[in-house]
C-alpha cells in the first residue's frame, strides 16, 4: 500500500508496546479510491500472477523430491 499511499494521514504511538514504531495511519477514504484504482488493480493482479508462480515451483519440488525418495527406496 505505501506504493499508492506515499505519507499516512496521522502518526500515532503504539498502545501495545511502547518500544515500538509508531502506527501509521490512512483515512478509509484515501484506503478506498486507492484499491478501486485501475493502476491497483494491475498491481494485485501481478503479485497474484508471481503467487500462482511460487505455489507452482514448490509442487514441482515436491514432486521431483518424491520422485528421488521412490527411487531411493525402490533401490534398498
């Protein structure tokens, strides 16, 4: 979101832990028209994109790891 939303609306300090970085506020208004936003739209659609992508790498690896434990196995 800081791609869309370059500086926060307000700066507030964390109530939970006092040590840590202050909580950066958006008005739901600006949250909004950003996320109705063609250019946001592209965005989501490309990390949706690369997701798809990783999720296919990781299979491909299960299965290649499966494959050399069969082998292994089919071997003793």
């Amino acid at each position: 979101m800081t791609k869309f939303l370059k500086h926060p609306d307000s700066v507030k300090p964390n109530p939970m832990f006092k040590s840590a970085a202050p909580m950066k506020l958006y008005l739901l208004e600006r949250i909004e028209t950003v996320e109705n936003s063609p250019e946001f739209a592209a965005e989501s659609e490309k990390i949706a994109s690369r997701k798809r992508g990783a999720k296919k790498a990781v299979e491909t690896k299960r299965g290649k790891t499966r494959e050399m434990v069969e082998k292994m196995l089919a071997s003793v």
